[in-house]
C-alpha cells in the first residue's frame, strides 16, 4: 500500500483512506464502487531510481508491486501467476481480413484462469488483514482461483458456487481442499449470501465488483501485453489499437482500462485502446445499456441464461467500472448468441492452438461479429483476452465439434475414413 493515496467512490467521488472504509462507498451500500487511487509521480520515481524497466522484482504479476494495493514486504502466493503468452495468430487474422492478431492466453494461470490474478491479490490482502477465513461468489473461475492460490498458502476459504456450474469447476474446489457450498440459485443469489455471511462471520470477501482491490490484480495483464507488443530490452512498451474482452461482471474489462491508464498516467504509453466488452445474447446487461444509454446505476437486473457460465451475470457487479471503460476509451459493445460463442471454440484451437472455454471464446466470437460490423478496421492491432482454459468445459467443447471415427483395429478402416487424405 506504500503508494496509495486512498479509495474514491465512482458515484459520488469520495475519497477515503484504507483503513476508513474496507469495500464500498458507505453512502451508497453494496453498489458504492470504488477505485483504488496511486501516487503515480511516487511510482514513476521508485521505477526510475531502481533503473528496473519493469516495476518491481519478482516473478509475474509481482514485477508490479509498486502499482499494486499490497505492502511491500508482505509475503506473496508461491504459484506463478502471471507471465502467460501471447501469441500471434496470423491465420485468423488472415481469415477476418485484419493485419495482426494476437490472442492472450490466460487459460495458461495456475487454476486455468484468468481469475488468479485476483485472487492472488486476494489471498495478500487477506493475510495482511490476519483473517480466518475468505470467501467468494463465483460460477467456477474465481472460485477456482481462490481455491487453488488459498491451497498454495494452508488458507481456509468458503465457496459459494451455483448449482448449475460446471462438474469440472466443482471438481477443482474440493480436490483444493475449499469448503463448497452449491447455492440452489443464480449467481446473484450466490453473490448475496456470500455478503450475508461475510458480514456476519468476519471473513475476508473476495467478490468481484465489491472488493475493490480485485480490480487491481486484473489490471496486471495490460503490463504483460504492453511489455509483450514492446521491447522489454529497450524499455519500449507496444500498444494494441482495439482489445476485445468477454464480459459478465464487468470485473476484467474494467481492470483492463484501469491498466491502460496507469500505463498512461506514467508515460509507457501515449493513448488507451478501443476497449470491446463482448457479451453473449443471454446476459447482455451492458450491451443493453450501451446501446439504449441506459444508467447501469438504475437499471434493473436482466435474467441471463447462457452456456457461457463465467460471463453470466444478470446484475453485474462491476457495471460502472465496465461501462467507463468502453465509453472512455471509444470503444463499444457487442453481444454474441451461444451458437457463436460455441464455432469459436473450434476456430480458435483450430487456427491458434489455443483452447477456450465458452466465456473465453465469446472474446473471439466477439471480434468476428466486430469485424462485420465495422467496428475494427483491418489496419487495426487486435488483441483477444482468452480468459480460460477449454478444459474447464469439456461437455460444451465436445457440443461444438463433431464425433471420432470409430473403427475396427483394421488399416482398411483407416484407408476408408482418411480416403484421399493418405
């Protein structure tokens, strides 16, 4: 926390120290967002005087520890989180007309997910707090990641999981030693009870669009993807024009725009990308607001219903961050049906060699419906957050593609299925 100047509602722009408020805004309950504020000029002399072209040492995400809400001494997780690849995709981008084409894989993390960054952050926080217990709300992801970075430390966490997620989701909880309990109910419902128990037990909550410091692990990918598109070497940072990120909470889009702006506000970059929230048609809350105008603080909650678990959310939590972050930056939002979502699994590992679950999917599924509509240009530097791993959602990729050959132990058989092909 050496360089945090305090916690500033995104309402009604309150500034508070950390220790005069935990999660949200008091004025405005659990929908009183706030945003972690930095002494940039601090951190821009701390990274200059230790003549480090990154932020910090350490591995992954830790390089960053200037720019992140932890103390400077606490102990960190042992798992590597951060530092996933990002490849070029040059025959997708071929296929869509685009110039160049980069996927962020972060279905590389240790949990498969995206969400280990903020749970990483989590699980400092909480230790730094001397809590018990931390708990989360989740439909998988972040509930895995909590489990996996809690497991990595002997930290006790309680799980609040929709019934209707995935078996393989659950399964990575119990075999990391976390207290599950399946909520008959939405993730909403999920979200509800885990702030009713916190609150009532003392334990840490790690929720997405109520802590904010979960925000702040997220961001770290825009580091990687700009010291990736740069020359490490030469302290040169790249830049994507457009990033296109699948959306349910609203918690990763609206870290990806704070990363921008940090990286701004130190002089690393000139200019923030077009940022593009992907949604699937069955929990397209934001994109309803964006394209009606609607204010996220007064419009109701949606009944979603999609294939794509992570990003379904019927009242984001994170909306004022996410919609700040497409309106900020020029960019916009689209939705795809589940049908699209389900040909971009396929498309992307068969044309990146990356496999995606559904709600990572929707990121590419996303930018094909972008490139029809004309929101990208094929000048454009394009870059997709793939934010988990295919494997987390076995039963909707096996939906997306055809059946094996079966055969009998026969090289007839194999001359008959392959025909022209040997």
């Amino acid at each position: 926390m050496d360089h945090v100047l305090g916690l500033e509602c995104l309402i009604c722009g309150v500034r508070y120290t950390p220790s005069e408020v935990e999660y949200v805004c008091p004025k405005h309950g659990d929908d009183g967002t706030l945003d972690v504020v930095y002494d940039y000029g601090a951190i821009g002399r701390t990274i200059n005087e230790s003549g480090i072209e990154g932020f910090g040492s350490g591995k992954g995400i830790w390089r960053y520890k200037a720019l992140l809400p932890v103390r400077r001494d606490s102990p960190v997780p042992p798992l590597a989180v951060g530092d996933t690849p990002l490849y070029p995709a040059p025959r997708l981008a071929s296929e869509l007309g685009l110039r160049e084409l980069w996927i962020k894989d972060d279905g590389r993390e240790p949990s498969a997910s995206f969400k280990d960054r903020a749970s990483a952050v989590a699980v400092v926080k909480a230790r730094e707090k001397g809590v018990q217990f931390i708990a989360t709300a989740s439909t998988g992801n972040a509930a895995a990641a909590l489990a996996c970075l809690c497991a990595s430390v002997e930290q006790p966490n309680v799980i609040f999981v929709p019934a209707s997620a995935p078996a393989a989701k659950i399964v990575q909880l119990l075999v990391y030693g976390s207290t599950v309990l399946l909520v008959d109910g939405t993730y909403d419902d999920a979200f509800e009870l885990c702030l009713e128990a916190c609150r009532e037990f003392g334990w840490y909550n790690r929720n997405t669009g109520y802590n904010p410091y979960m925000t702040e692990g997220k961001k770290t990918v825009v580091y990687e993807i700009c010291e990736q598109l740069g020359n490490e070497t030469a302290g040169n940072w790249g830049i994507p024009d457009v990033i296109v990120v699948p959306v349910g909470d609203g918690c990763i889009i609206g870290g990806v725009h704070k990363g921008f702006k940090d990286l701004l506000a130190l002089g690393r970059i000139n200019q923030i990308p077009r940022i593009i929230g992907a949604q699937s048609a069955g929990s397209d809350y934001m994109w309803q607001a964006w394209i009606r105008g609607e204010d996220v603080l007064t419009k109701p909650a949606i009944r979603a219903s999609t294939l794509a678990d992570s990003i379904s959310a019927g009242l984001p939590r994170d909306r004022i961050k996410a919609m700040a972050a497409v309106k900020e930056s020029g960019g916009a939002y689209v939705r795809v049906s589940d049908d699209e979502i389900l040909a971009a699994i396929p498309a992307l590992a068969r044309g990146a060699g990356v496999f995606a679950e559904p709600a990572a999917a929707a990121a590419y599924a996303g930018l094909v419906h972008a490139t029809e509509s004309g929101l990208v240009t094929a000048d454009d530097r394009i870059v997709i957050l793939s934010t988990g791993s295919g494997l987390k959602d076995i039963d909707s990729a096996g939906s997306s593609v055809g059946e094996p050959h079966r055969i009998a132990p026969d090289l007839a058989e194999v001359k008959r299925v392959l025909g022209t092909h040997v």
